[in-house]
C-alpha cells in the first residue's frame, strides 16, 4: 500500500472511529487497508470511542430498485435519520449500487465488492459516505428476480423519485397470456403486495413454524374462557383460517375490491388461460431493525 493511500485510510478510520492516529495506523497496517475490519479490531481491543458512531441504529434509509430486459434488483441501504436519506449524495450512491445489485444477481458479497464509476469499490465508497455524512450508513439486504419464463413487475411506494421510496416489492408471474394483457394486473398485485404485507402466496408455503406459533397463541387465548370444548373448538380453527386469509396473498381481499378475494380476481382476468404468481419480495426501510 502506498504512504498516500495509507494515509487516505488512515484518515477515514479516524473519521468513523474518533480513535487516534497510531491506533488507526497499526489497525490498517494488521488488516491490510480492510476499513471494516479494521473498525472491529478496533472494536475488540476495547476502544470505545471505535464503536461509538457504528453502534448506533440506523433505521431509516431507502429502498431502491432497478430494472432492465424483465431483470430486477431491490436493495435497502440504510441511515440514522431521514434527512440523511434525501441527500442527494445519499440517493445517487443507493442508486448506483441498485444497478450493480442488478449485474451481481443480488448477491450482497458480490455488490460489495464491486467497482463503481469512481473506479473504487462499494465496501470503500461506503466508509467515505459514513465520513462526509457523519451517520452509520449500511447496505442491509438486496433481492433479484430474473427473466426465467416468468413476467416480472416491481412497485414503489412513498416514492422520492421513480423507483426509489420507503417501500419496494418485486413479484413474479408464470401465464400462458400475453404480457400486454396482464400488466395491470401485474402492477396491481405489485401494490396489493405493498400494501396488505402478505407472509405467503397461499397456505401451503407459509412457513409451518408462523402457522404453529399462531395456533399455541389462539389455544392460549381461548383457554380460560370457560366456553364448552368444542366452540372453543370451532372458534380457534376460524380464528386460525383467518390468520392464513389475512397472511396469503391469494387468500387476501383484493385491495381494488374487498368483495373479492385476490384468487378470485386472478381467475376472472385469464379466464381459460392459466397463472401462477410464483414469487414476491417486499422490503420495507427499517422492518426489523
């Protein structure tokens, strides 16, 4: 490593840890320049101020999508505040790598170590972000959906600009109509997507352990209620093929007409054609942080 790209490390790491110049030096110097690795070593030899700004929560952010030949990537980078996401260094950044999580398949490894138009890579430009901004800045998840035989449709929403909000979904559909007939519907079930957060497309792949957990919550419910065993019975088995209805995007209400179920308004669009949604992703900023 030359003394001046040593020197440009060495200042960043001061600039994310408030840890003094020898210390930075021997932890860039023992990690081979590797900033992240370096905060941790940091981190580990029980310097407190290395873990002061990378401990912080950073729940807000943006949710970023690119598409390109029925190819889509969805990424969600995150920040401390919401002020920080509307920077426009911020968006251009979330941008940018939205397109390289496209060329990468969504593979997080990959995206990171990926170079960007200013000829470094995404782990590097990420700690030069964290350093002008002053917030922990992190790239939380990525998801990709390709061409297969599959039409793909993506929705933003609380959009700050064209594909890029607080809420992204990316979904997948298998049909033997033609594509120009079931756009609507496509984008439709996008925004159902957003907007009801279903777990599963149907009963059978919502996941055995939600389904289990939900049914030891509504035994507990019932169970002082001092009702006769079976209504107790028949109430927990509606309670529970409610529970699917509301978390199954088939099982759903159609969000365009509540009297419909979403299954229902798919067979009335193919008639005899056949459809399948075959796959859905959403991401929301800050779910789960």
């Amino acid at each position: 490593m030359s003394s001046g790209n040593l020197l440009e490390k060495v200042k960043q790491l001061r600039k994310i840890t408030g840890v003094g110049y020898k210390d930075c030096k021997n932890a860039i110097d023992e990690t081979q320049g590797d900033i992240e690795k370096s905060v941790e070593l940091l981190r580990k030899k029980g310097i407190a101020k290395a873990s002061k700004r990378m401990s912080r929560v950073a729940a807000e952010g943006l949710i970023c999508i690119y598409e390109q030949d029925n190819q889509f990537s969805m990424i969600e980078i995150n920040s401390e505040t919401d002020f920080v996401a509307k920077n426009n260094q911020f968006v251009n950044f979330a941008e940018e790598i939205s397109q390289l999580a496209l060329i990468k398949s969504g593979k997080m490894e990959d995206i990171l170590n990926s170079t960007m138009t200013n000829k470094k890579n995404v782990k590097d430009n990420l700690v030069d972000l964290i350093s002008k901004i002053g917030e922990k800045i992190t790239l939380r998840r990525s998801a990709f959906i390709g061409k297969d035989k599959s039409i793909n449709f993506s929705y933003t929403h609380s959009s700050l600009k064209k594909n890029v909000g607080k809420l992204g979904v990316l979904l997948s559909i298998e049909t033997t109509k033609p594509k120009n007939e079931i756009l609507n519907l496509g984008k439709q079930l996008a925004m159902q997507v957003a907007a009801s957060s279903p777990l599963a497309i149907d009963k059978e792949s919502l996941d055995q352990n939600i389904l289990q957990k939900e049914k030891e919550i509504i035994k507990e419910e019932l169970k002082n209620s001092g009702k006769d065993t079976k209504i107790v019975e028949k109430i927990a088995i509606g309670k529970l093929n409610k529970f699917i209805a509301d978390n199954t995007l088939l099982n759903q209400e159609w969000i365009m007409d509540p009297k419909k179920k979403v299954k229902d308004v798919l067979k009335e669009v193919v008639g005899k054609d056949k459809i399948e949604i075959k796959k859905f992703i959403r991401f929301k900023v800050g779910e789960g942080v």
